[in-house]
C-alpha cells in the first residue's frame, strides 16, 4: 500500500479513536448538537477504518509467517500459508481504496436525462433519437422507469430537444459521466454522394433533487408563459393553452413542457426540471475545482468538443477522456452500456487514488 494512503489511514484511525473516546464524555452526551454531529461522523469512519485494522492483522500475520518459512520442517505449509494471506489483503486493499473515494450523495438519486441536437441539423436530431434509445434500453436492463417530461421532434422524426426522468436507484451514479458531446460519424440516407457526415448531440445528467433540498427559486426570477400544443394530441390538447414555458432571468435557462392536458402539470414538471439545471449548475462550479471531475462536464457541442465519437462504417466507439477505442457500436446502441460506463468509473477512482497518494498529509 501506498505511503501516502496509508499515513491517511493511519490518519484516520487515530480520528476514529478520539471520537470513540468523546462520545463517553458528559460534555458531549449532554449536548445534542455535538453528540449528533460526533455519530454521524463515526459512523462515517467506522467502515473504512475498521478494515485497515484488518489489514494491519493481517500484516502482522504475514510477518509471523515469513519468519516460519525459515524452519525447513514447515516450510511448505507456511509458503502455502502466505499465498493465502497475499491473496486476502490484495481484497481488502481494494475494498479499502473503493472506501476511500468519497461517496457523492447524488449516486443513489434518480435523473433527468437532457439530449439536444448541436451541429449538424437532421443528422443531428435523428442520432438524438437514437441516443435516447439507446439509454431508455439501458434503463430497461437495469430495471430503472423512464419518463418523458418535454420533447420538441423535428420532421425527420429525431428530436431537437428530448428530456426524461429515469427513476431507480442508483441512476444518477451510473449515467452521470454521460453528459458532455457526443459525436456521429455516418453517411446519411440522403447523402447521394457516399460522403461521411460529422454530427454532434450534447448529453446533460441531471440529479433529481428532493422538496427538501432544492435550490430556492424566487418566482419574482421566473418568467411564465402559456400556449398552444403543438402536433399530435387531440382537440383539446390543440386548443387550450395548456403548455407552459418557464425562463430564470438570472441564469438564462428556458424550460418548456406542453406533454400533458394540464397547464397546472406541465408547470410542476417544468419547476422540477427547471430546479434540477440549477442544481446541476451549481454541482458543475464544484466540479470545476475537482481534476478528477473535469473529464464529465458538459461541452458546448461544437465538433471539436466531444466526449465520444460514434463511427458507424467501422462500428467503432472511441471515449476520448480515457482513450477507450472499442468496436462494439452496435451492441451499446442496443443497451450494452456498461462497455464504456464501468472503464470511465475505474478510470475516474484510480484519478483520485492517485491524487490521493501525491496529496501532502
């Protein structure tokens, strides 16, 4: 184990010790505030630190066992003996490094999923369409709910814009290196010539924050609209003014949902939607401060800024934030997204090991 992690560990025990000793105290029994306060972070501490002590048992015991390969009567038993013991704090290690990386509280939330058509018009709006298939099938697999809040299609039949709720536990964490650019390259059908088109799409993973923490959101900052629905419905849906647009003059977003009969529906699920892109604002500007989180931020959508390209003629995926080339598109178009979702995952973990084990202690 690392120098570095291991004096954090150590680091860490020590802490683990000193509230164990606290909680015995009047003091802090008798205040509410610091016993809750002193728990919460005991318990917190407790998993992490009671498998290092593990490993320095089982350090110790190692030890023991290398000095008994000396006694030549037992020496091919304790050999034997130590390989078990190898093995068995090669797994702890890596359930200690797993407890190291800090738990964000959005992994186990639910999200909205934001795919909007960028460069490259039809094209573009088609491969959206085809996006969402491919994580709606995911989420099928998973065993995850997916709910359409608002989609503006084109005539082509791809979307411009599409935004839906997955809903399952553990979402969030799964999907949330998904946002940023995505990149096609194909010929389209109406492409006579054979030549290769460049298109993008840009993704948005957003967590579905609780009534309890959502950001506060002043409705003297909103600016409300109502109309028409357009397309498919019925005459009710075509005649009423029940869609709603909702723009936050402080930040510019503009969000519209004309999916339901109700104005009064299509407003509550515009305010979540709305809520959720402020919320992820303000995650971005934390990640921004983070290395080992700058790689999932989302792009602009220009060619040039892409998270993953999707080349059709040599079924090829290639993840340019961890160098991932794979030739497997069509299976991830049909759901088999853990291809890429698990490498990004390790990739992101061993970043903040590694940073982990340069930090000062």
């Amino acid at each position: 184990m690392n120098d570095s992690i291991l004096n954090k560990l150590k680091s860490l025990r020590n802490r683990f010790k000193e509230i164990e000793i606290l909680l015995t105290q009047k003091h802090i029994i008798s205040n509410q505030e610091s016993l809750k306060s002193l728990s919460q972070e005991y318990l917190k501490l407790s998993k992490v630190v009671k498998c290092f002590m593990k490993w320095e048992k089982l350090e110790l015991d190692i030890e023991n066992i290398y000095s008994l390969c000396e006694d030549t009567e037992i020496q091919e038993l304790a050999e034997k003996e130590l390989i078990l013991y190898n093995k068995k704090k090669k797994i702890l290690e890596r359930k200690i490094n797993k407890l190291l990386i800090p738990q964000d509280p959005n992994d186990e939330r639910s999200c909205f999923i934001e795919i909007r058509a960028a460069t490259g018009g039809d094209e573009s709006s088609i491969f959206s369409s085809e996006l969402f298939r491919m994580y709606t099938k995911y989420a099928e697999s998973c065993d995850w709910k997916v709910d359409i809040m608002s989609a503006s299609e084109n005539e082509k039949g791809g979307f411009k814009e599409i935004i839906a709720k997955i809903t399952g536990k553990g979402v969030c964490g799964r999907l949330k290196f998904e946002s940023g650019g995505h990149r096609v390259q194909r010929v389209p059908e109406t492409e006579s010539q054979g030549r290769i088109h460049t298109s993008t799409c840009t993704v948005a993973i957003m967590p579905v924050v609780p009534k309890t923490e959502m950001e506060e959101i002043h409705m003297s900052d909103l600016k409300i609209d109502t109309f028409r629905s357009s397309g498919a419905g019925g005459q009710h849906v075509n005649t009423t003014d029940s869609a709603i647009r909702i723009t936050h003059i402080p930040t510019g977003h503009v969000v519209e949902c004309q999916d339901e009969r109700s104005q009064h529906k299509n407003k509550a699920k515009a305010l979540s939607i709305l809520s959720a892109r402020v919320h992820a604002e303000k995650l971005r500007k934390t990640h921004e401060e983070n290395a080992c989180m700058r790689k999932i931020l989302l792009g602009s959508g220009e060619r040039s800024d892409r998270n993953r390209t999707y080349n059709f003629p040599q079924n090829r995926i290639t993840d340019h934030r961890i160098n991932l080339t794979i030739y497997k598109l069509n299976e991830v178009l049909q759901g088999k997204l853990e291809l890429l979702i698990e490498p990004i995952i390790q990739e992101y973990q061993a970043d903040f090991l590694s940073s982990l084990s340069k930090s000062k202690l």
